[in-house]
C-alpha cells in the first residue's frame, strides 16, 4: 500500500470537503430569555461531537442540561468507524464542522467544545489544524472558552481496536475478537497512513493550542476502552505545561454513560465548569439540577 504523509491529507482537505457538503448539522436552539437578551452577554454555542453510534435519545439529556442555561447546541452527525478507520475522512468532517461555526448564526458566539469517546478524535484534529495553521484558524480557536472530554479513548490503538469491536459485537465475545484481530492487521498494514497520523492527532489532543482555555475529564477506573493510568498522566502533564484542568472519575462506571450511573455528581461537575468559564450566565442561580 503506497505511503500517505500528513501533508498529503491537509493539502487534500478542501477537495474532499467538496464531498462531504451534504454532511447535516442539527441545530438545537432555545426560547430567548432574559439572560441571552442581556446586551452585554453573548450566549455561548455548545458543540457536541458524539461516540460511535450516539442516538438522538442518547443526546437528549445532554442537550436538556445546557438548554436549562441558555445555551444552544450544535450536534455533529453520530461518528462512524469510517470517520476513523480512514484519517482523510476524519479532515473533512473536521473541516465541514469548522466551516459551519464561520457561518451564522454560529458566527462570533463564544465556544464549548463538549466530546465523547471517539468524538475526542474529531476534537483533536480539530486542536491540529488549530496548531498547523494558527492565523487561518484564529477566528474559531479565540472564541473556544472551554472543553469537556467523556470517556476519551486515549493510551494505545489496541483500546481503538476494543471500542470500536465493542459498538460492533454488541456483546457476542467472538465476533468481538474478530473484528478486533482485523482492525489490528488493518492498523498494522495500514500503519504510515493511519497510525502515524493518529500520532498527530494524540500529541495536538495532549498539548492543546488553547493554552489559556480551560478544559474537564470525565472517565472511570474499569472503562476497558479508556485507559485511566494515561488520561491521568494526561491530567498531570497539562497541568505541568499550565492548563486549568478539572477531572472526575468513578471506580466503576460504563463508557459514555457517565451521566446515567452518576447523574448528580456529572451534572454538578460540569455546572461548576460552566460557571467558571462563563460567569457572566446569571442562569446558574436558579437552574435546577
């Protein structure tokens, strides 16, 4: 299999953005209120980008939390393995998504990024095209005000391989260990094309160009697709690099469902977040749980 170098997938973006123009972005927008009226405040825009297979009852209860403060939501469409199984394809999803915040009413509204799972692979090369290509990129990079990341699959491409098995098997152990074995040959044949560009992607996701932009974890000790000794080797390096960056973990809880078995804890979390980033939402005084 010929050689692709990462250069060949960026100079490759715009032609492959011709493709991907039908992709659909579902714009969730709440009924104005005294706080998004407020002349000195600019509601923020929150942007989800979803696991593998998410399903719009699954998005709900997110999209509920942040309605009850103001916040409007932009759902990129569910991730497929094809968004991942193939870098060329991750860019122009990436790409369409950067294109549609330049576009009202999206335009000039502060920024959250809030990913799961495999949507932190998306977020991340995000963060890359931030970090190539600073100047073109600075529109969307100073309106990010925060980031949340559930459940992200960091630590090796073998815990890729079991996240994306695990969506696929839908618990039956052998053909979980089938499409586990192909991804890995595929990954190893495919290595300088996939792997290697993966590489990229990890190391903007770890140092993020958003130096001054507070980001939170969310993840489990038992989650057999995140690995927990790297996402907090990854809290520990940020912070030594001078990132805020707040966390919280649970000894046992399922991959993206964090908010189903912790509700309390998940929500209080992320408000505390929230009123740090954006202080001036006087809806936090009085938004329920």
């Amino acid at each position: 299999m010929a050689k692709r170098s990462l250069k060949t997938y960026v100079n490759s973006v715009n032609k492959l953005h011709a493709f991907g123009a039908g992709i659909r972005f579902e714009y969730r927008r709440v009924t104005l209120d005294e706080t998004r009226q407020r002349q000195d405040y600019l509601s923020p825009l929150v942007l989800f980008l979803p696991w593998l297979g998410a399903q719009k009852k699954h998005i709900d209860k997110y999209a509920d939390f942040y309605h009850d403060r103001s916040y409007d939501v932009l759902v990129t469409p569910s991730i497929r393995a094809r968004d991942f199984l193939f870098p060329q394809k991750s860019f122009n999803l990436a790409k369409c998504l950067v294109d549609e915040l330049r576009k009202q009413p999206y335009a000039e509204r502060p920024l959250i990024f809030h990913s799961w799972s495999v949507g932190s692979y998306i977020l991340a090369v995000i963060y890359f095209f931030i970090k190539t290509s600073p100047k073109e990129y600075a529109d969307i990079s100073e309106r990010v005000i925060g980031c949340v990341a559930d459940s992200i699959t960091i630590g090796s491409t073998s815990r890729m391989c079991t996240g994306i098995a695990e969506n696929f098997a839908k618990g039956r152990p052998l053909f979980k260990l089938v499409i586990t074995q192909t991804l890995a040959a595929y990954f190893y044949l495919t290595h300088s094309s996939t792997v290697k560009v993966y590489e990229e992607f990890v190391d903007a996701f770890q140092t993020p160009p958003l130096p001054h932009t507070p980001l939170l974890y969310f993840y489990s000790l038992n989650d057999p697709m995140s690995d927990p000794v790297a996402i907090a080797q990854l809290i520990a390096e940020q912070k030594e690099k001078g990132y805020t960056v707040f966390h919280r973990s649970w000894e046992v809880s399922a991959h993206t469902q964090h908010m189903l078995h912790h509700p309390q804890e998940y929500k209080s979390t992320l408000k505390k977040f929230l009123m740090t980033i954006d202080p001036g939402n006087k809806l936090f005084l009085r938004a329920a749980l």
